[in-house]
C-alpha cells in the first residue's frame, strides 16, 4: 500500500479551474433539470476526457514504445467511450 501512495504522490496531473467549474455548473443544472442521466453522463465525460485524453502524454510516457502498453491504453480508451456512447441510447435499465 505505501509503494501506490509513494507511486501517485510522484505524479502530478492538470485540470484546470474553469474546467471543473464548468462541469460542476452544467451537472448542477442537469440535476436541477431533473436530468439524472445527462448529468451522470456528462460527468463520465469529463473524467473520461481528464483521464485520457488530457493526460496522454503521461500514459504515452508511461508505456513508452510498449507496443501492447499502447495497445490497452487505446483499448481502454476506445472501450470506454464506446460505453459512454452507448448509454445515450440505452432506455431500459435491465
């Protein structure tokens, strides 16, 4: 456990004020809308787009020319927006 505490207090990641401020407000007003999904949805989102896509040059850093590191950073990536797109059409929640 103490090696992952050492492993992340290394590592810095950048999200912007204005960034957060943003989507707390339009989560706010989806869920003052009453629009649960789209505000869970947008969340997803924007952690989706802080994980991976602002941060690629860490995750490209990381695996370096590992082939099969690349591999599943762009699987993982591809995945998950596959399912984040695929909710927006899902109606039934069983």
């Amino acid at each position: 456990m103490n090696e992952t505490v050492e492993f992340l207090s290394g590592k810095v990641f950048f999200i912007s004020f204005g960034q957060i401020t943003f989507m707390f407000l339009s989560c706010f007003i989806c869920l003052l809308y009453g629009k649960h999904k789209t505000g869970l949805l947008l969340s997803y989102f924007f952690i989706f787009y802080w994980g991976f896509v602002s941060n690629r040059i860490y995750w490209l850093e990381l695996f370096g020319d590992s082939g099969i590191g690349l591999l599943m950073y762009f699987g993982t990536a591809t995945a998950i927006a596959l399912m984040g797109v695929l909710s927006f059409f899902q109606t039934d929640y069983r």
